[in-house]
C-alpha cells in the first residue's frame, strides 16, 4: 500500500484495499533535487489548492459532532460514518467557505499548521481537524504515540483527486520505521498523532434486527493533511504518484496497538521516557541504540524481559530499591552502591546466578549481600 515508506515488501492480509497492488512498491528513477526548491514549489500548490476548494463541513454541522453514550438509549450521531469530501470554488458555489478560511479557527472542524523539520527543511504540514483531535475536550478516545501501531481508514490522492491508494475498512500498521519493520511516510504519522481513536463500536443490523456483519465505530477522529513532498515520497514515489508531487488524505483514527520492538515485554511508546514524542532521544545506558529498540535498557547483563522481579510480564512495576527507578532502567538495582554488572561475584558473565550469602536472593537484587 502506498502509504508506506518503500524500505522492505509489506504483506497485507485479509483487508480490502483499492489501488494496492503488487507493483505499487515499484519506485521511479528520476533525478534528485534539492528539498527546500521542492518544498518552496510544494507549498505554494497545496495553499493554492487550500484557497480553491472547500469540505463538505455544512454536511458535518447539521449533526451532533459525537455520539453520547451517557445516557441509556445512547444518541448515536450519523457523523460517526461521516467521510470528508473535498470539491473545487466555482461559480456554481462561490458562496462555500473555503479550508483555508478554517486556519487556527477558535471552533471545530479547523485547521492547524504543524511545522516538521526534517533533512534541514521546515516543512509546514496543515492538517484539518474535524473531530478527536488531541486537544478538543469532547474526545475521549487514546492518543495515537509515533511508536504505535494505528488502526486507520484513510483515502489518499493527489491535488487533482486522483485517488492512488484508499483503505475502505480499518487497517492497521506501524507509524514508524523500525530496521526491516515498515512504517508510513512522515506528514501521514505527524498527522495521525494529532487525533485520538475511537470509544468503541456497535454492531449494525439489518430490517429484521439481526446483525449483518458490519459495525459502526464511534467518537473515532476524522480529519485530512496535505503533505509536502519532501515528507512524503519524495523522489521515489510509486507509480501512480508523480515525484516531487504533494500528496494529500483524509483518515478516520479507529484505534492504536503497542508495539514493542525489541521484544523487552515494554510497550515501545513507554520507552520513551521524556515523553516528547521521539523515541530515538530515549537512551538509558548511553549506548548506540535508544531504548525502544534496546534489550538492556540499562546495560547491566541481565535483559531488560528479565528484570520483571515479580513475573507479571510488567518490567516496569519492578523496583528492588525503591528509589522510583524501576530495575530495567536501574544500573544498580539493589542500591548497594554497587553497579549491578559488577555483582558477578563468579566471573561468568552473568548476575543472575551470584548469591553470596546464600538467602535466595542474587547479589545484584540483595543490598547486604
């Protein structure tokens, strides 16, 4: 599918997608160019386009915005299978507000622009906000982490409104490239953590009442982003996608899944500890690899999976000192004073198997050892 980032062949299973075909991931061969000229043409096209089209958003305002669910029967609003349609300002309707017209609007649906620095450019990525972003209060869905796994129904095209890629039930896939893991191209990430997900759903059913195999989900947010090349495919775009081209979508975020790439039974998005969104700024031990995909988070011998001391397959609730540092991030476990990979009493290489005074308890995780 298109929307990824063509590092490594993607298999997709049991899903229906339109234009996704095998030679999607076949890549042109055209000549570099220097980004910011790319972005300086990209930005002009997409806020020209801004400035001629509008959505369909007096089809949105006749509807409540979100379900409520705080009574019984619950009021189910019809935007919950509300799609976002874009159509070109003519004389048939210059009456219709255009979506520039919604920048850093004081209500919802608006538009914000987000500024992604990447490969020396400040790109500006203008992302529409119709319901469930992260700052509207009425959202009450989880926030998507760039570590995650999205679940997202999404619709990808051109400044033209050529589609050339479109997810017509939830899909799920990682928001961020991991080694041989794929995950989306950069505007489509920052765009989706900018909305929370869905507060559930409900099974539709048919004249009869009986469930007919579909379901609507509810609350999920509902937006578009107009993505500048050069955080999208830029050169090697697939085929169907011009390179340099600004590539536009609208999503519904559905829901989020953990991930945990260095298998340390640690959610990825929990490993980024300062929590600014960036997991490669994350580095407990210094070494080459951040956290999320470090084994041994704090480089003391014993793997980060097997300092869950009390075996719930939760490393973070482990803390032997208790000085608010749980043990898979603590480099001395027992606060003895004594780094924990200097606790091999035997030499062998491990500090699991150390136990001086013979009580059961490791050296390492025993302070009067």
């Amino acid at each position: 599918m298109n929307v990824r980032k063509f590092l490594t062949p993607i298999l997709l299973l049991s899903i229906v997608i339109i234009s996704c075909k095998p030679d999607d991931d076949a890549v042109s061969q055209t000549p570099d160019r220097d980004r910011q000229e790319v972005y300086d043409e990209n930005i002009i096209e997409i806020e020209e386009y801004l400035s001629t089209h509008f959505f369909n958003y007096e089809d949105f305002a006749l509807n409540a915005a979100y379900s409520d669910f705080s009574m019984t029967p619950a009021t189910i609003t019809p935007n919950d299978e509300f799609e976002v349609v874009f159509d070109t300002i003519d004389e048939n309707n210059m009456d219709k507000t255009p979506i520039i017209d919604f920048l850093n609007a004081s209500t919802f649906p608006k538009l914000i622009a987000k500024t992604i620095t990447q490969d020396n450019v400040d790109y500006k990525l203008y992302i529409l906000q119709l319901r469930g972003s992260v700052d509207d209060i009425n959202a009450l869905g989880n926030n998507i982490h760039p570590l995650d796994e999205a679940v997202v129904e999404y619709n990808g095209f051109l400044p033209d409104g050529d589609s050339f890629d479109k997810a017509v039930f939830p899909i799920s896939f990682n928001l961020t490239t991991v080694g041989s893991i794929g995950g989306v191209v950069t505007g489509f990430r920052e765009a989706l953590i900018e909305f929370k997900t869905s507060v559930g759903f409900t099974e539709n059913t048919d004249t009869s009442g009986n469930p007919d195999g579909t379901i609507t989900n509810h609350n999920h947010g509902i937006g578009a982003v107009f993505i500048p090349s050069g955080l999208g495919y830029f050169r090697n775009a697939p085929l169907g996608v011009p390179s340099y081209s600004p590539i536009f979508f609208t999503f519904n975020t559905i829901d989020r899944n953990d991930t945990d790439f260095d298998l340390d039974n640690v959610p990825s998005y929990l490993e980024d500890l300062n929590n600014n969104e960036d997991g490669e700024d994350d580095n407990t031990d210094g070494d080459s690899a951040p956290d999320y995909i470090d084994n041994d988070d704090d480089n003391d011998g014993v793997l980060t999976r097997d300092e869950d001391v009390d075996e719930d397959d939760d490393p973070t609730n482990d803390d032997t000192d208790l000085d608010t540092i749980p043990n898979y991030l603590d480099d001395d476990d027992d606060g003895d004073g004594i780094l924990s990979k200097n606790e091999d009493a035997n030499n062998d290489g491990l500090i699991t198997n150390d136990d001086t005074d013979g009580d059961g308890i490791p050296n390492y995780l025993d302070s009067d050892s």
